[in-house]
C-alpha cells in the first residue's frame, strides 16, 4: 500500500463537528475518548518527558483514550532521526508506563511520532516543525488540532511561544483549536510571572493557556475534597475551634539525580511550596464549592490563597537547607553539592519549610506548617490535621 493510500483513508475532521453521537451530554462520567489532535513536547529529551508525558500518552493509547491518528511530536537539541526519537518514546514506554506493554498499540502511535531537531532561536527548525505539523494533519487527520507542551526551564518560555507565533502555529485553522501548556514554577517572583504572563498572552488567549500542576492528578490528592465535604464526621468539626494546626508534607527519598540544569537556582520552595503544597493547602482550607467544575473549584482556592498571612518575622517562621551526604537505604549518597552540575558554593535549597496561617471565620489563629525535601529517608505525601 502506498503512503498517498493511507492518506486518503484518514479523513481530516474539524474539530467543531467532531462529536460522539452515542453520548448522553448528561453523562460526566470517564472515560471521554478525545477527538483527532496531536502533541508537540519541546524539550522532549529531559526527565518530565520521559518519565511522565511519554508515558503518559502510551497509557491513554493503551486504553483506547486518543484517536487513532494522534500525532506525538518532539523538539529538542539532539541530531535524531524520527526513528530515533520512536526509540526514546519506546524505551520511556517500557520502563514507565503503568498499563502493560502492547506491540499493536506502539506501532499505530509510532506511526505519527515525529522529530525536530534545533534550538529555541533556530527559525529553520521551528519551520520545519511548521511543515511537521502540516503533514500530519494531512496523513494523520489531525485536524489541525495541537497543544504545545513547553517541558522547558522558564527562562525559555517567552521564546518558544514567540516563535510559535512567528510561524504561524500558534493561530488554528478555522474550525480546529491551539493549546499551550507551560509547566511550573512560573516565573521567578510576582513581577517576572506577571512579565511572562504578559508575553504568553500576547501570543496565546487565556483560555489557550494550561498552567500545569502535575500533582493534582493523583487520585490522594482529589480524595480530599471527599474527606473534606463527604464525610460527616470530619466536616463540623473541621475549623479553628477544634483543630491545633496542619502540616502538609511533600519529602522525596531521592536526591536531584540528572536535574542539575533544572534545579540548581530554583531549589525545592519553588519547585514544590509555591504549586503543589499552595494547591494541597486550599484543598484542604477551601469552603464547599457551589459546583464541582473547574470555575467554582478556582473561586475557593483563591479565597483561600487571597486570606493566606505570611509571619512579619520571616526568618523565625522558615527554614532552608541542603542535604548533605550521609547513608540513606543501606547505601552510602553524596550530598547536593557533590551533585554533577552543581556549583559548589550553591546556595540553592533543597530542604525548605514556612508556617503561615489563614485569616478567615473558618481558620484564623490555626497554623498550617509546608514542608518539603530531597534525601529524607523516605518519600511520602502527607496532611496531618491534628485536632485540639
């Protein structure tokens, strides 16, 4: 059979006339097979890629989740060939994926993987990822439908998207739709968020923006609003006249690994405190939404996040640290400055706590302690609500 054979067996369907016919719009329930659509993941190479997106999209394929011309795109600073990357993604698959390993199901997904090789600054790479895409919505039936998963350090974002813009990507065709999707931490404080909010906007409409916290699709973690609001017992007395205070615990048995370009400048408060705790804490202090929907959800958590008080004495109410070498499960680790990559006179933190307290009817004088670090002997995400 001849490639303009398959082609032509693959009609392309605008996304706004995509639509499951034997579906009842009142049915909420999962699963939801998504309509014709590709990924494109820059920085594909690095650790998030491979260990969760990669094989993350193997799991979806494995249960009938995508359709069945999706298309996985990869951009990154390696001389690869596509069969090249389909070897990355295979490998990735393997050691990560959490459905089994099905050979019919790998290769109709590594039929649409392709590879673009380039920096961030390269115009010929991001045209040639402009050609990419166009080919695939022609032999895949993609409908021009794509979402742009920036799997980058922050500093590269404004430039990504830029380009994006440049050639054209950013814009769908009519009838089909265009996604970002950045990754954490989101700037460095509130004036450069604001600055990067300002440049992925200029390019992308908010609602084209997906700011991504990863930690909020453990099934633990959307359980609380169960224990919160489903459980007789727990609710009335969930406030300051019964509760002493809360701790909310993230700790990782592992160091940094190969996250030295990463981590090294960023260190634990903001890669965890800022997104995933913050999150964890107004899930756990929110009020029973009126709805559970995305809107209603985000008006809770940010009167929760809008109440939060910081201690006037900063450095009484937190603390910092490095881990430093020492035995840890029976084998002897090097501490962080050790660590390939890592200057050594470092100062960047990888042990990070603050106590802050909420000003609200519901918990005004209860403190809420976030703590999180590498190498503490054990990995464990823990609310302890300890009652009075």
């Amino acid at each position: 059979m001849s490639k303009k054979d398959k082609e032509v067996r693959v009609p392309v369907v605008p996304a706004a006339d995509w639509d499951n016919p034997l579906r009842d719009a009142r049915d909420r329930r999962l699963p939801m097979v998504a309509g014709p659509s590709g990924l494109v993941i820059f920085g594909v190479t690095g650790d998030l890629s491979r260990k969760k997106l990669m094989p993350a999209v193997y799991d979806l394929a494995n249960r009938g989740l995508l359709p069945p011309g999706f298309s996985l795109v990869g951009f990154a600073r390696r001389d690869w060939e596509d069969q090249d990357f389909a070897q990355v993604v295979h490998d990735a698959v393997r050691e990560h994926a959490r459905t089994p390993f099905r050979e019919e199901v790998w290769q109709q997904l590594a039929e649409g993987m392709r590879f673009i090789p380039g920096d961030f600054d390269d115009d010929t790479a991001f045209k040639q990822l402009k050609a990419a895409v166009d080919e695939l919505d022609g032999s895949r039936g993609t409908g021009g439908n794509f979402a742009f998963y920036l799997s980058v350090p922050p500093k590269f974002f404004p430039k990504v998207v830029q380009q994006l813009k440049k050639v054209g990507l950013a814009t769908p065709p009519a009838g089909a739709w265009r996604r970002a999707v950045i990754e954490k931490p989101f700037g460095h404080d509130l004036a450069s968020a604001q600055d990067l909010n300002r440049v992925v906007h200029d390019v992308f409409d908010p609602d084209q923006v997906f700011r991504i916290d990863h930690y909020l699709g453990k099934e633990t973690v959307q359980n609380i609003l169960a224990l919160r609001f489903a459980n007789q017992m727990y609710e009335p007395i969930w406030n300051r006249s019964y509760v002493d205070h809360v701790q909310i615990t993230m700790a990782e048995d592992i160091g940094i690994g190969g996250r030295a370009g990463y981590y090294d400048g960023i260190g634990s408060a903001r890669d965890v405190i800022q997104n995933h705790l913050l999150q964890l804490m107004a899930l756990t202090a929110m009020e029973e939404p009126i709805a559970f929907d995305a809107d209603a959800l985000l008006t809770e958590k940010l009167k929760v996040l809008k109440s939060v008080r910081l201690p006037e004495d900063l450095g009484r109410h937190t603390v910092r640290g490095q881990y430093a070498e020492g035995w840890q499960g029976g084998e002897k680790v090097i501490g962080y400055l050790e660590e390939d990559g890592i200057d050594p006179k470092s100062k960047t933190d990888t042990y990070a706590a603050v106590k802050v307290e909420i000003d609200n009817r519901r918990w005004a004088g209860v403190p809420f302690y976030l703590r999180t670090g590498k190498r503490l002997g054990r990995r464990v995400t823990e609310i302890a609500v300890v009652f009075q």
